[in-house]
C-alpha cells in the first residue's frame, strides 16, 4: 500500500484538483491529509471525499507530514504538496519499483507555458538528477521503514525537504522517475518568477554555507 500524505493550511482553491489527480491513479492507497488550522472550507472539502482521511496537528509541513507518518499504514510513504498534481500511472511506478529501491521522486513542471518557468523546471530537474536532493514539490516517497529509521523530517520552519534529502542520500539513491508532477506557478507568478528564483538561490546558498536563512518571505503562504 501507498500512503499519500498532504500537508495544508487553508488550501480549499488548490485541494479539490490536488484529490481529484490522486483518484485518478489506481493501486492499493490511502490518502490522509494533515490539517495545520484551517479556517477556510478546507476540512469541508476533504470530507466531501469518503475515502480520504483527516488528521490535525501543529503547523509547520515537517510538523504535519510527520503527523501524517504517524498514522500511516504503507509500505511507502508519498509526501504530496498542497499545489502539486501527480501524474496517472504514479502509484503504479511506484509500486512497480524493486525491492532494492527506497525512496525517490518526479521530475517536477510549472503549470503555465512560461518559458522563464520552464527553464527554471529544468535547471531543478538538472540539480536532482546530479544530486539526488529532493525538493518537496517533486512528490518525494520512501519507504516507510526507512524514514522511521531516519527519524522522518526535521521538525524546522524551512527546508525540511533539503535536509531530510541530505540524510537519506547518505543511505540509498533515490529514484528519479520520469514522469512529471506539476507545481502550481502562482507563487511564481505573483511574486515574480525571477525574483523567486533569486530568493531560491539565496536561501539553497545560505543552507549550504551554513548561514542563517534570508529571503524567508519566499515561504509565505500564497493562496
């Protein structure tokens, strides 16, 4: 079984596609979504979908999808974003993986035609395939008892995708499927695309250099 866990926080725009991708795939999976404190119709949304689950928790995405893992019942664990559709045929790629693969993603695609996002797609897909440090909006999946034994996301206000990436390279390679998942390009757009990209590259630098984190305004919330 697959568990796809979605973290949100007042996501009653984006969430309606978000579920409706997922049951488009087939394969034996659960859906649980970890609310943050919602006050929209997000709550009522999820229940409009009998066989999706619904749990609360602290906010913060690492605080929420390690909720989620909590109460999770896969073998995998798939941690999907609020505004990242998955392909059809995911779970089946995913199931179809062998018993020496432990964790892994998509290859990740804006929405939209603009070439400036495109291009930004392809530099994010060139970094992963190099490194193998998953983003978050690239459906990242493991194993389930491989990301127990990792002691799951860093409960952090940012970049648990990175770091948790950054302790599971030092134990498997992660798969890098071919299939696209594509990310919401509002935050892009609204704040501008090159201006988040530069915020990216300051945040990714200051990570790596073991600086504290500027260009926090990346992280808030776009609805």
């Amino acid at each position: 079984m697959i568990s796809i866990i979605i973290p949100v926080l007042n996501e009653e725009k984006s969430l309606p596609g978000i579920l409706e991708a997922v049951i488009r795939n087939t394969g034996c999976y659960e859906v649980i979504v970890v609310d943050g404190g919602s006050n929209d119709r997000t709550l009522e949304i999820v229940r409009s979908y009998p066989s999706t689950s619904v749990v609360s928790s602290s906010r913060g995405r690492g605080v929420q999808m390690n909720a989620g893992s909590r109460i999770a019942k896969g073998e995998w664990l798939l941690f999907l974003h609020a505004d990242t559709l998955l392909p059809e045929g995911a779970l089946a790629l995913i199931e179809s993986l062998g018993a020496q693969d432990y964790a892994g993603c998509f290859r990740q695609r804006f929405s939209g035609q603009y070439w400036s996002l495109r291009a930004i797609s392809w530099l994010h897909n060139w970094r992963c395939n190099r490194t193998r440090i998953i983003y978050g909006d690239q459906a990242m999946f493991v194993r389930r008892t491989l990301f127990e034994e990792l002691g799951g996301f860093p409960e952090q206000p940012c970049l648990e995708d990175v770091a948790f990436s950054e302790e599971l390279v030092k134990v498997t390679r992660p798969v890098f499927l071919d299939d696209h998942v594509i990310t919401d390009s509002r935050k892009f757009l609204q704040r501008g695309v090159w201006r988040c990209f530069a915020e990216v590259f300051i945040i990714l630098s200051c990570h790596e250099l073991n600086l504290p984190i500027m260009a926090r305004g990346f992280f808030s919330p776009v609805r």
